[in-house]
C-alpha cells in the first residue's frame, strides 16, 4: 500500500497549488515515470491513479487469475466482430487491465520477458532513431534488480542494482519434467535464458518473473514505494482524469501553439475538478484511456471528433494500430493416470500446499507456468508461437471470489464454454498448453463511444484478419498435438482431451476445419495490447508522438505507455512498458537539462 494519499487534500486545493509535471496513470508505466521524475528534487510532482492499492491477493504470484473481473480490472470489453469470438460472453472479447496503483504489474502474471533484437531494431528502421535495441536494452539492465546466480551459458546481460527485482523461479510440478523432455523429443532448444538476443530464443526453458522473495514485485513496490518519503512526490488515489486542458499561447516569431496546461478530473465523490501543471503533462493510462483522454481532449482523427461535437485540436490517428497477440486455449490435458478420485483430490491438495509453502517460505514459483516454449513453426529463424502451460488444481475452476469460472474469468469464456472446462476439471487437474501467435500483423483501432469523457471508449479488435494469422495458429496447435504424442507426455499421463466446443461440432474434433473454427470460436486475447498512440518520426503521418513522446501538435503533453510501441514486441510486454517509462523519464530529463 501506498503510505499517502493526496487525494484529499488535492481535492480541498486544487484551485491553489500547481506542479511542474502531472502523470496520468500510476501503472506499469505511470508508476515508473513519477518515481524517476521525483529523483529531481526541484520538480513537484504529480500522480494521479484512478483506482487505489492493490488488495492483498495480488502479492502470491500463482493468485494473479483471482484479480481479473475484480473490481481492481477496467475489464474492457470489445466490440462484436464478424466471425470472432462465437465461444466467448456475449460474442465480445475481455482485456483486462489494472486499475490499481502498479496497473496491469499489479495482476499480470509476471513473466519478464524483454523482446528480441529484432523487435527493436524494427521499431528503429520504421524511423524511431534512439529506439533501436542497442538504445534500449540499457534501460531494461537499469530497471534490473536480477537475483539469479551466475553460470548461465546463455550469456545475457543482468542489471544488479535497479529497483525492479527480476528473479528465476523454482518448479515443483511433476509435469515441468515431462513438458521439458517432450519439447527436447520435438527437437526444441534448451534456454537457460529466454531473454537471450543472439541468437534469438528459440527453444524451451525457464522464464525470469518480477518476484521477490517469493512475491509479487510490480512497480509500486520498486518505484513508487521506496520513492514515497519524497517531499516533491504527490500520490493521489481514485482519481479518474477525464481530458486534459489546453491554452493557446503566443510562441516566440508570432506564431500561436497549443500548450497543455493540466488536466480535469473527477474525484471519488463525482465531483469535477481541475489540476494545474506548469511544465509538462504526461498520460500514462495505458492502450485503451491514454488515446480515450487525448480524444476527449480534441486530439485525434478531426472526422471522427467533429462526430461527438469536440472541437479539434491536433488531427491525429489516435486510436489506430491497436495490436495485440492472439490465444488458443482450447488445448486441455486431464491428469487422471487411472488413479481414483480420492488419490486425485489427495495428491492436487498436496501439490498446491507444497507450493504454497515456497512462498511462505520466501521461494518464488509460479508451478508449471514457470515453463515456455517458443517455437519457430514456418522455418523462419525466429519463434512465431510462443506456448505458455497452466495448471489448474482439481475441482477448483469454479472455486474463485465471485463464483465464476476461472475460464470466464481469464479467457472471457461464455458460460456454456467454460462448462466444459469445469467438467473436465471435476475429473482431474487440468493442464492447458495455450499457443499464442506473436508474428500476428492485424490492427484493430479504439474509438470513442460519445463524446462524454465518462463513456467507455470502443474496441475493434480486428483479430485474425490475415489468412496466415491463422495458419501460424493451427501450426502452433500442431506442436502441442505433437507434444501430447511424445513418450514424457504419455508416460506421465498426460491426455490431451477433446475439447467440442459447440459452435464447431459440425466438424470431427482434431481436423484443419475443427481448429480453424476453434480458433474463431474461442480465440482471444492473452493482454498484451499496445500501439494506440503510435511512435513515429515528425515526418510520419501515421503517428500519434514523436520519437521524444511528445504528442504532435500540442506543447507539454507526452505519452509514456505501451500505447507509443509502433509494433508488439514478440513476447508479454510489461518489460517493455517499463523500459519505456525508464527512457521516456531520461528523455524528459535531458529535455530540462537535468540528465546526469
């Protein structure tokens, strides 16, 4: 928990006080620029969170599911879409996203995974100068508090000294073993490091996590925490911030700018207020409100704004390049072993004590999870699918805090899908082996409801537009088939169950045309959307912000959040989010003169 909150008295003297940077979102990102920016004693300021302190489940790592659909998840909700979705609520697809102090860090899984050189280096010839990998892996080994001992042989570089903790973990699955030797009989590589960049991570292994001790570690408790006795930091708690202010001013040879100048909010109360900033303000609220705040505040496409009656500022494409990866997670394996239903029940309850007592204990695990494999399924020389394991304890998808399927909770499932999951579950533990595309190039776009700030902006997913997305999933469906076949999986008794989801019965269960309509069904998404605000060089039209951050066309007014990625990393993104709030937050001191 946070020790302060500003919030009341910001709410009593709003009108009176004004600070030198205002950040919007006190998230992933959020968290990490207000903390490096208070590092510099002389600037006051500001940030302002719309949701509180993240409850107590979020700190045991293996509990991340228990937060989605809780009242600390926006749990935005996209818009039907012609052939997507059949298998989930309401034919919409769920994006979870923290509304907490440390955001989607306070609830996300965890896995610290960084992205390949590749990935940044594109970034860099789509004409990001300063964004290429050599300029950004720095500020991943700055953020770094790596706990893991030396003899690696993948020989990545660590940092040592940084707030954030980034720890290997421990397994004690009995599955880990033979979902190893299997990806070994499939001829994948053996890891020791996934974040290893020459050459690129193809292959199995275990993933590093923000744990510590055998906790969560999110960006609360690295940035924000240990910045909390600062005289110039202010932390103000469920506060939603609804446009920001802008002024037109005089610029020096005559000429007339616009200048953000603060921001409007609403407090807890519904009260409408204003906060004032003399120096920047910067919106850190992630890929959904960041570009929702901009539009509201006449930035964005002009057509569209002039629609909902808001006076355009900066025509920009906000909203566009929405990008995220595409799941399967309709590959389940029951754990049966012709055992009775008393030694199941005994030995699932064992396990989950066993691993629970690690982390009391002070000992990281996140069980099977703890495993990846990353697999090149087109021959490429790069991964395409990357495959994630989940173990779900017997009889226990429907033991969770607002008596839901977990399946629902996690995967957006309708009830009559999850159903299925839940009676396999009541037979054994469940083991999902969940392929997730990250070479997808679909955009989808987030575009305003009305043009009331309190409205939820809507979400066009446009999954799956191209046919080889799909191609690379039915690839990636096939390695787990094939793993399913291999003697570690067989022996363990592991059984990959057919699954029928009713949309598709119309096909026999294991045929190209059965997964196709699978992955239509119940494809979705695994949370890692980005790109709304997209980065680009002055001269790029399709661009929200510079390669500095700053929002084209408006003075003082930055975004700083997976929103600015021109293109998803291919892997989770949390540790890519953070590195942007780490170089943006150096980007800003440098601007200031302040940069040591």
């Amino acid at each position: 928990m946070y020790p302060n909150d500003y919030g009341p008295t910001l709410f009593r003297d709003a009108g009176n006080v004004t600070f030198d940077f205002i950040v919007v979102g006190g998230g992933s990102a959020g968290a990490t620029v207000a903390a490096r920016l208070s590092e510099i004693p002389e600037w006051n300021v500001l940030l302002l969170e719309a949701g509180g302190d993240p409850p107590a489940n979020t700190e045991t790592p293996l509990r991340f599911s228990d937060l989605m659909t809780s009242d600390v998840d926006w749990t935005f909700i996209t818009e039907p879409e012609p052939h997507l979705f059949g298998g989930l609520e309401h034919g919409r697809c769920q994006v979870s996203r923290g509304l907490m102090l440390g955001g989607s860090s306070s609830m996300n899984a965890m896995m610290y995974l960084r992205g390949t050189k590749r990935d940044f280096d594109e970034w860099e010839r789509l004409g990001n100068t300063g964004w290429g990998f050599g300029d950004v892996l720095p500020y991943f080994i700055k953020s770094e508090n790596f706990t893991g001992s030396g003899g690696r042989w993948d020989a990545v570089p660590h940092g040592r000294n940084g707030p954030l903790t980034v720890s290997p973990l421990v397994s004690i699955d009995p599955a880990y073993s033979a979902v190893a030797d299997g990806n070994r009989l499939l001829r994948l590589a053996e890891l020791d490091d996934i974040n290893r960049f020459a050459p690129p991570a193809v292959g199995y292994g275990p993933m590093d996590f923000t744990v510590r001790d055998g906790l969560r570690c999110s960006t609360l408790k690295a940035f924000l925490l240990p910045a909390s006795g600062r005289q110039n930091l202010f932390v103000a708690k469920n506060v939603r911030v609804t446009q920001v202010m802008m002024q037109r001013i005089s610029a020096p040879g005559g000429r007339n700018c616009t200048r953000a100048v603060g921001v409007e909010y609403v407090t807890p109360s519904g009260r409408a207020k204003r906060v004032y900033a003399s120096r920047e303000v910067i919106l850190s609220a992630g890929v959904i409100m960041s570009p929702q705040i901009l539009m509201v505040s006449g930035v964005g496409p002009a057509e569209h704004l002039r629609q909902h009656g808001i006076r355009v500022i900066s025509d920009l494409p906000v909203g566009y390049n929405y990008q995220d990866h595409v799941s399967f997670a309709g590959l389940v394996f029951s754990d049966r072993k012709n055992r009775s239903r008393a030694d199941i029940s005994r030995e699932s309850t064992d396990l989950v004590r066993a691993t629970l007592d690690l982390v009391s204990a002070g000992i990281g695990t996140m069980g099977l999870t703890n495993l990846v494999s990353f697999v090149d399924t087109a021959a490429k020389g790069r991964a395409d699918i990357q495959v994630v394991y989940l173990r779900f304890a017997y009889n226990s998808t429907r033991n969770t805090p607002n008596k839901r399927s977990r399946m629902s909770n996690m995967f957006g499932y309708s009830d009559q899908v999850a159903r299925l999951y839940d009676d396999l579950n009541i037979l054994s533990d469940s083991v999902l082996a969940i392929p997730i595309n990250v070479d997808g190039r679909s955009t989808g776009r987030v575009v305003l409801r009305s043009g009331d700030p309190m409205a939820r902006p809507k979400i066009y997913t446009n999954y799956l537009s191209h046919d080889d997305e799909i191609e690379t999933l039915l690839r990636g469906i096939d390695f787990v088939v094939e793993l399913s076949k291999t003697k570690p999986m067989v022996d363990a008794g592991l059984v990959l169950e057919p699954v029928e989801f009713p949309d598709c019965v119309a096909h026999a269960w294991g045929t190209r045309d059965y997964w196709v309509c699978a992955i239509r069904n119940v494809g979705t998404s695994l949370y890692h959307p980005v790109g709304t605000c997209r980065m680009g060089p002055a001269c790029d039209h399709r661009s929200v912000v510079d390669t500095t951050l700053n929002v084209k066309g408006v003075n003082g007014l930055r975004v700083i959040d997976s929103s600015i990625m021109p293109k998803v990393v291919s892997v989770n993104t949390n540790a890519a989010t953070i590195m942007i709030a780490e170089k943006g937050s150096d980007i800003i001191k440098k601007f200031y003169g302040k940069l040591l």
